[in-house]
C-alpha cells in the first residue's frame, strides 16, 4: 500500500457529507509538524486503512492539546488551548479518541473531563492490542521481526500515569519477536529525559544525559530493536543510540511502524 493509496479523511469533510467516523484520530503536534513522527502517523493510518476502521482527523482544526503548557507551569494557557479543542470536538459530536501520543492520551483521558471534555480514549497500541486480539488485524507470520531480538521502552504517560504495560506487549508478542525486558522495565521504568515538558528545556546540570543512561540500558540488551509508544520517547532514544554511534545496527521504531513492516503493508 504505497502513501498516495492512504485514506485519511478530515472531520470536516466528513461531517459535510452527513457521516460520522468510528474514531478520531488525534495526531498530535508531533505526529503533524515532526519529520520522524510523521512516519508513525502514517504507519498507523496505514493500519486503519487494512481493517477498514472508519476515522477522521481534525486536520487544521486540531491544536495543541496544551499538555506542554501545563506541565511547565502556564496553566493559563493550557485551559485556553484544552477549551478551544473541547468546543471544536463537541461541534464534531466525538466520542471515542485513538492518540499515538501518550501525552496528548493522558490529558485527553484525565484532565480533559474536568473541562467538560469526557470521551473514550485509547492510547493506539491499546486498539492494536484489540484489533489483534479480534483477528481484524492479522500478522503475517514469518514476517522481518519473526524471533528479532527486541526491548520495549515503557513510556512514562502510558505506563505509570496510567498503569498500561500489558497492551505493548501483547502487540511484540504477536509479532513473534524475542522480547528482552530492561532492567529497569513497567513500574521501575526510567523516563526517556523528555516527560514533563523537560523536551524544550536545558539539561539540569549532572554528568550524563537522562536519554544515553535510558539508551545505554537498552543497547546492554543486545537488541536489535528498540521499540517505542511515544513521540518524545522515539527521538530521546534514537539521540542516545546515535551518542552510541550504533545506528547502524539497532533501531528505534513505534509499535505501528513494526506492524507495517512486517505486514509489508
């Protein structure tokens, strides 16, 4: 399925012609402006596409979800930005929300509703784990990950914000890869150094960067993969792997972008 065949509707367009999608899929800012990220937004419309979910994006009437805004103190700003989407996504009757941000999931799911927002909101490895487990998402068995050595980064928004270590790896194990945990994994997980809105700040004074020690745990591994739920997490550690200089040889991806190369979709 080459990028020009994708099907990635706009909320607008399909509000428009009197239909409603199954889902809104939340981009987010780096799934929107990021080069890297970007290929993550399009791995998983890819997946939508396969199945046949009907979804709609916002397009240029998504903004920022005002997460980064709140977690670095200007809470004025993040009600200005959260209202904004409230109205935009009641004007549009939504319900249910997939994100492949967990940051733009967590505050979407549990600051939102105090606002007024209250949807149904699945982080997108949470609906992988669902599509796979309904057989609506078949994995190609033998596929390029089919016993590759893998470690999986649990993502501070999705994992000890909201307890979900299960859904991730459920998705790795139906891909037949040799999972290898870090020693800090799940609850003991270590932050990729981006949480927190510490992504656009200057490093605290120390003698070693939060994403090498995450980076240094996961290449101890012996990985040949380094997988990934989250924007923020993606760039932190493939940062640390090339401070490694072994990006040659080990690679960061999202979980979408796993499916999608061993489907070959």
């Amino acid at each position: 399925m080459s990028n020009k065949e994708l099907k990635i509707p706009r909320m607008a367009d399909m509000a428009a012609a009197g239909q409603e999608p199954e889902i809104l899929f939340w981009v987010g800012c780096a799934g929107s402006f990021d080069a890297r990220a970007q290929k993550v937004t399009l791995a998983f419309c890819k997946i939508l596409n396969e199945v046949g979910i009907e979804f709609a994006i916002l397009g240029n009437e998504e903004s920022c979800t005002g997460d980064p805004a709140r977690r670095a103190g200007n809470e004025f700003v993040f009600q200005m930005a959260a209202l904004q989407n409230i109205e935009t996504l009641k004007m549009y009757n939504v319900k249910k929300i997939v994100a492949t941000c967990p940051h733009c999931f967590n505050v979407l799911k549990n600051e939102y509703p105090k606002l007024g927002g209250n949807y149904e909101v699945l982080h997108h490895t949470q609906l992988l784990e669902e599509l796979i487990g309904s057989g609506r998402l078949k994995i190609e068995g033998g596929g390029s990950l089919n016993g590759k050595k893998i470690t999986y980064h649990d993502s501070c928004y999705l994992g000890r914000a909201n307890g979900e270590y299960e859904a991730p790896r459920s998705v790795l194990e139906a891909l037949n890869s040799d999972l290898t945990e870090m020693v800090r994994s799940k609850e003991r997980g270590l932050c990729c150094g981006a949480g927190g809105a510490q992504m656009w700040k200057e490093d605290e004074p120390g003698d070693k960067r939060i994403n090498t020690e995450r980076t240094d745990e996961a290449l101890t591994t012996g990985a040949e993969v380094i997988a990934s739920n989250c924007p923020f997490c993606l760039t932190m550690l493939s940062d640390g792997v090339k401070a490694a200089e072994k990006q040659e040889t080990v690679m960061v991806y999202d979980l979408a972008e796993l499916i999608v190369d061993n489907n070959g979709l």
